[in-house]
C-alpha cells in the first residue's frame, strides 16, 4: 500500500515542454532553447528547437509483506520504478524512516524491522544519474508484543 508520490528536480531554466510534460503528469528537470534561423530562399521562417529534458524516474508500484508486523521483526518490501529516459539500472535507492531499521537500505527491496509500535511511514526515493529525484511513501503497520 503507498501513500503519496513526489517529486524534486534538481535542475535548470522551466520551458514550455516541461509546462506540457507537467500537464500530462510526468515530472521532468531541463532546460529548452529556441534558435532562429533567417529566411533565405522567400520561404518561411524555420526554427530549431533543442531540448535537454530529464523525465524524473517512475514508482509504478510497491509491495510490503505482512503489512502488519510485530515490533522487532521484519517486512520484506519491494518497490518497482522506472526511468521513463535512461536504464532502469542506473536509479539509486535510499530508504528512509523515523524509526526502525532497513536491510539493505539502498536497494529497491529490502527487509524492514520495526522499531516502535504504530503506523510507520518509509519513504524511499529514486534518483536518475541526471540527478532527479521521485519519491514513494509506503506505510507498515508495527504493533507491540
């Protein structure tokens, strides 16, 4: 079960693409430039357009087994995301949480151990080697002995 997406981007100059990108519900970090090119031969006008968007990686869904875990165990967890513009492979994990503990913590799945009784929030964040970042809140329930 996720409770929120969210995006950050580390990046650039906003641009119309990234205004349409945005409308459509991808998040994306870049720049855009236009250039001109005069007329020569009584025609049209032409312009060049030369785009360096970085679409942010995708959480397409995330699976916790037992959602509900007793302090001192473990949930395995299991996240899958994207690079909708570059290799899945290249994306870098951390898991993050106010207690508890993750085994491995930069992985996509991972073990997590309860710390303290009640609803826990793990956020685990996903950047692509151009450096933007998408984040996944996913909740465990921790309950005492």
């Amino acid at each position: 079960m996720f409770k929120s997406t969210l995006w950050h981007c580390a990046t650039h100059r906003p641009s119309a693409l990234l205004g349409l990108l945005a409308a459509l519900g991808a998040a994306a970090c870049g720049s855009s430039e236009h250039t001109e090119v005069a007329q020569t031969d009584g025609g049209p006008e032409q312009a060049e357009v030369a785009s360096g968007v970085n679409v942010c990686p995708l959480f397409e869904g995330s699976l916790v087994m037992p959602q509900m875990v007793r302090v001192g165990e473990n949930a395995s967890i299991s996240v899958h995301a994207k690079d909708p513009d570059g290799a899945d492979s290249r994306l870098v994990f951390a898991w993050t949480a106010s207690s508890g503990s993750f085994d491995p913590s930069d992985k996509s799945v991972t073990s997590y151990t309860c710390a303290e009784s009640g609803v826990q929030e793990l956020l685990i964040t996903a950047r692509d080697r151009p450096g933007c970042i998408s984040s996944l809140t996913v909740l465990v329930q921790c309950i005492g002995n």
